[in-house]
C-alpha cells in the first residue's frame, strides 16, 4: 500500500474516532445537566470540549515528554496556529448552537468541502478538476440530507455566519497541516501545543459568567469550580469523558496532524465530510448503553432513508477522489 493510501484509511479511522464523540459528549452533557442543574446548554458544551483538551494535553504531555521537552519554534507556531483555528472554530460553532439547530450546524459546517478547494484554486491560480467541483457538491448534498435541512428554508442570521466562520477557520487547520515550512516538524510535541491551546481559547465558555459574578463581590468562580467537580464525580462521566479523550481526541487529532500531509488537503476535506457517516453509526446503539449506565433519557437513533441517501452522496464523493489521477496536472487541482 502507497503513502497516500495508508494515510486516506488512517484518515477514515481518525474520522471514525471523532464521529464516536457527538453521541458520547451528548450523553456527558445530559449527566452533567444532572449533577449540576440550571446551567445553559452552551455552558455543558464547553465544559465537555474544554476538559477533553486539557487532559488530552495532559496525556501527551506525559507520554511523549521526550517530545514536548524538545519541543523547536516551527512546532510551537504549528501547534498555536492549529489550537487557534480549532479553538476559535469550536467556540463559533458552540455558541451559534444555541440559537440554530443542531442539523443547521451540521450543514454548515460541512462548507469546508468548499472552501478548501476554493482556496487551493486561489492560490494555485488553477481552478478545481471537474472531479473536485462533483465530490463538492456531492458532500454538500449530502451532508444536507443527511441532516435534513431544506435549502429553500435556510436562513442566515448570526448562527449561521458564526457556523460559517467556524467552518472557514476548520478549513484553515486543515491547510495548515500542508504548509510546507511545517514539513520537518516532529507532530507529537505540536500535538501538545495545539491541545493546550484549544484549551485556552475555549477557558472563557466556562469560566466567563462566573468571573464576572466574582469581580462583582458574588464569589462565582468558587462555586463554579464546585460545580465542575460535581459534575465529574460519577464512574459513568468519567468512563465516557476518558472514552472521547483517548479516542476522539488524543488518538483522531493526532492522527489527522500525522497523517493529513500524505494525501492532498482538498482530499483531506472530503474525507473529513464522512464524520456525519460514523457519528449515525455510532449513535444506533451508545445512547442505550450510555443511558443504561447514566440513569438518564438518551433513546438510540434508527436507519432512515435519507441517511442511506445522505451517505452514498458523501461515500461516492470519496471514491471520486480516490481514483487514479491520470494527468499530473489533474492530480495538483485536485
């Protein structure tokens, strides 16, 4: 198996990974609603993505100190500048989420498939292969069924430009993976730097309301820290947070860093575009186990036929891309 290829399947399983946290951080939420009450769903979700990236910066800390200790200015610049596009992108996106619907973000979000290309062409001053503008539009008609928006009804307030700047900033994370100053960087130590990093950037989702009532006299951070204990002192939150760290964070953006540089990152994108696949998959049967072991109301969801359809787009489009190039020229545009 050649480079590319390898690197194509390693991109699938990371993707697989990161399809494995929406059910699994949705079941997090719903515990953590449970142990700590009358907090905003924006609050839930920022503490879910903010703990992950601190132990995930932990873990690679401790496993790869060799790495992080050696760590040279190319890898540090990689690092931030991955941690400030993610970080950046995730805050956009958790915050447009509570004022558009879960299916809206979804689509919009998919308009990386877009915008990577788009840029590529700007830059190489060469417009995309008839192959790229058909997996293109392959992912975004899929990814619409898929989440069952309907064009004619789309809207675009702040939640929907919000999602959109997210999905231009994922687009430059995934460009930055292909700069090529970056080439000679050891990925491990900048793997670090980018989880801690999104760390940072995501600290004011859950720290912002309650600092305020603290500057004010009203000792809001203290209670606040009280509350994230609360909300992670149950076996069932922990196993799951682990779960989504080890799998979906540590083990899918570290293999995205590594292996992203070996296919193109138009390709890299459509790939991408199949996270929506996996998390369907994953949330027939988690969401019954996770609730089983919660104690709290998260039903399986079922196989419909605009997810079949939805999925066939997005598949097709990768295997658009994963044909033979037969010119050189239509391997650069793609």
């Amino acid at each position: 198996m050649n480079p590319s290829r390898a690197a194509v399947w390693r991109l699938i399983l990371a993707t697989m990974a990161w399809g494995l946290s929406f059910p699994t951080a949705k079941a997090i939420m719903l515990a953590q609603a449970m142990a700590v009450p009358g907090r905003s769903g924006v609050f839930h979700a920022g503490l879910v993505l903010w703990v992950r990236m601190i132990l995930a910066s932990l873990l690679m800390g401790l496993i790869f100190w060799r790495n992080v200790r050696a760590l040279r200015g190319s890898e540090i610049r990689q690092g931030v500048e991955l941690g400030l596009y993610g970080g950046v992108g995730m805050l956009l996106q958790t915050d447009a989420q509570h004022v558009i619907p879960a299916s809206t973000s979804a689509f919009f979000t998919q308009f990386t498939c877009i915008f990577v290309p788009l840029v590529v062409a700007i830059r190489s001053r060469m417009f995309p292969s008839v192959w790229v503008v058909a997996a293109s539009a392959m992912v975004l008609a899929g990814c619409a069924v898929l989440s069952g928006v309907r064009l004619g009804s789309l809207g675009f307030g702040p939640g929907e430009w919000e999602t959109i700047a997210a999905a231009g900033l994922f687009t430059g994370q995934i460009l930055v993976l292909e700069r090529q100053t970056y080439r000679g960087n050891e990925m491990r130590g900048t793997a670090f730097v980018m989880f801690a990093m999104k760390a940072l950037v995501l600290t004011p989702v859950v720290f912002g309301d309650a600092i305020t009532v603290a500057v004010s006299g009203g000792g809001g951070l203290g209670a606040l820290c009280h509350q994230i204990i609360d909300a992670y002192t149950s076996l069932p939150t922990l196993v799951m947070t682990l779960l989504i760290t080890v799998f979906s964070t540590v083990y899918g953006y570290a293999t995205m860093i590594f292996w992203q540089p070996m296919v193109s990152s138009v390709q890299a994108g459509i790939i991408y575009a199949t996270e929506p696949i996996f998390a369907t998959g994953w949330a027939l049967f988690l969401p019954g186990l996770f609730s089983a072991a919660g104690g709290f109301d998260y039903p399986n969801e079922s196989v419909s036929a605009a997810f079949c359809w939805g999925a066939a787009l997005i598949v097709g489009a990768n295997l658009l891309l994963l044909r033979p190039q037969s010119t050189p020229a239509e391997a650069g545009a793609a």
